[in-house]
C-alpha cells in the first residue's frame, strides 16, 4: 500500500514536469509581424499604454510592436532566442548586432545610406544592413536617441517582415 502510494506520487510528479516541459517548448506562431523597438521610452507614456510606432502601420497590417528599453543585454537576449521579425534599435547598439550571417540585406530598399549601416558580406560584398528610423517618428519620443531597423535572418515571416518595412521606408530610405 505504501509502495503503490509512493509510486503514484512520483508518476503525478513526472507528468507535471512533463506537461510543464512541453508547453514551456512549444512553438508560439502568431498571425502577426512582431516588430521589437529598443529604446528607452519615458516611463509616464509607458503607462499611459502609448506607442508611437503603431501610429504609422498601413492598414490592414497584422502588426504586434513590443518595447524594451534601450539595452543591448536585451537586443542580444531576443536575438538568441529568435524573436521579432523587426528589430529597431538604437544606433549605438548596431555594431554589436550587424552581421551578414545573421540580417537580411536590404539594398533594394535604400541607395545612399551612412556606411554605419553595412556592413561586408561573405563575398566581400558590401551591403546595406539597417535602415534608419524617420526623425518625424522620433520627436514623439523625448530625449531619443537615433534609431535604425534590422531584419533578423531567423524570422519565420522574413516576407511579411520585409514587406511591412518596405511600405514603411520612404522615398529618402528612412522608415517613416
């Protein structure tokens, strides 16, 4: 009796953690482009629930922005574990973050573009790596820095992604 009891503990026990282990593993798709914005916003329109990066997506755009503050700790964490479609982040933190292997190219999007944004492909190629984010979006933000957008190459919707900034890069090739 005490055996059986025991044994039933432990089996409750192992399908708990199994249960835990493989909704924590799960692979969460959402319909969505998730745009990451790295900035450090001040922390009354935090609370006021204030984006000013929603105010400029098309339409009819599944569009999920999410906002972090301005920590290259963070940028780097989500980068490892494959979130965002978008990233948008200061320019401080491109240096550690441009790299070939790792963004899509985004040439036929810009010509003339600050070399801060490139960076030398596998084939000695230099490319376009980030495209910088419109000022006319930034004076919502006080105090902010200058920010730039990158697409990550792990995005699971790299066309969507690119399509949203695309509709977003103006004719100067700044996100507007």
């Amino acid at each position: 009796m005490k055996k059986s009891k025991i044994q039933s503990t432990i089996s409750i026990i192992l399908l708990l953690f199994l249960v835990l282990v493989l909704t924590a593993c799960q692979n969460k798709d959402s319909e969505s482009v998730e745009v990451f914005v790295y900035t450090n916003l001040p922390q009354d329109s935090i609370i006021k629930g204030e984006n000013p990066f929603i105010d400029n997506i098309p339409e009819g755009t599944k569009v999920s922005v999410k906002l972090f503050p301005g920590m290259l700790e963070r940028v780097m964490i989500d980068i490892v574990a494959h979130s965002g479609d978008i990233l948008i982040v200061e320019k401080e933190m491109l240096s550690a973050i441009l790299d070939p292997v790792g963004l899509h190219p985004l040439d036929d999007m810009v010509e003339d573009i600050d070399s801060a944004l490139k960076a030398e492909d596998d084939n000695k190629v230099v490319r376009v790596y980030a495209v910088p984010v419109s000022t006319s979006l930034l004076d919502k933000i006080p105090d902010s820095a200058e920010l730039v957008a990158v697409l990550p190459i792990y995005s699971k919707k790299s066309e969507e992604a690119l399509s949203l900034l695309k509709s977003l890069v103006g004719k100067d090739g700044v996100v507007q």
